[in-house]
C-alpha cells in the first residue's frame, strides 16, 4: 500500500487532482496570472505523508530481489508535514511571492495521514527523494510538458 504519491503526468486538474498536483498548478496560476492571493481550504494543519512516484518503482524493484514471507507492505517516505508548510513549499518552488490564505470555515479532511512503513524499512530500503527536490523536479516537468506554460 503506497502513502500520497506524486510525480510527472500527474493529474494537474484543479478540480479532480490530489493536493500536491493541484496545489502546484494552482500556485503556478497565480503567479503567471499576477494574483496577490492564493485562498485554500482548512487551516492548513493536517498532516499528510508524500513520495515521489520513482521512490515507489525502486521500493517495488528491492522487494522482488528480497526474500521475504511478508505479502504485505506499506510504502511510504516516513517524513509528515502540514498542508500549511506544503503550500509554503510550493509557493517558493513555483515562485509565487502573494499570500496564502487558509479558509478555516471550509473542511481540513482527514487530519492526519502517515504510514507505517518500519516493515518495508528493516529490509533495507528506504526512499531517496526529498519532497524538496521532488517537488521541484514535477514543476520543471509541469512547465515543460503541461498546456498551461509560462509565456
């Protein structure tokens, strides 16, 4: 069971993506379109676990080359941050300079989601990608293969 996952051709629809893809072509949007402000919805507290799609394909390879009797593995980066930090992350990425705006009358959703991936870990494996440099490796691929580019 994989955690958040993210990555290229990731689903960018602002309606119908998952935070992380929807939150960067959000972001991009108003930096392109000079808006002051980005409004999102709760607070920005609830925690939420993230990994690149890459650290899903080498923790999928290291468990067909370990002999194992476990069937069942949760697969996840093992590192948490908020919404609030997340949006932070990506407004500096995308270098949008405006205000973000939690909305806390709207929903937060689950308050938290992290996995516990110690299984998968004790075989050796762990994942390699930072949110960081994951975050800015989409974008780069976002501004190169999306409709939506930067003029």
């Amino acid at each position: 069971m994989p955690t958040n996952m993210y990555g290229p051709n990731d689903n960018f629809d602002i309606e119908t993506s998952h935070v992380l893809p929807g939150l960067l072509h959000r972001f991009h949007l108003a930096k392109i379109e000079g808006q002051t402000e980005v409004k999102l919805w709760g607070d920005g507290t609830p925690l939420r676990e993230f990994m690149h799609v890459d650290d899903l394909s080498k923790a999928i390879f290291h468990l067909l080359e370990f002999k194992t009797k476990e069937s069942l593995f949760n697969i996840g980066s093992s590192s948490e941050l908020s919404i609030f930090d997340l949006a932070n992350l990506i407004a500096r990425t995308v270098g949008f300079e405006g205000k973000i705006a939690f909305d806390a009358k709207k929903p937060n959703g689950t308050p938290r989601k992290l996995l516990d991936s110690s299984l998968l870990q004790e075989t050796g494996w762990k994942a390699e990608i930072s949110l960081e440099e994951g975050v800015k490796s989409v974008y780069d691929w976002y501004l190169n293969n999306h409709q939506e580019k930067v003029s």
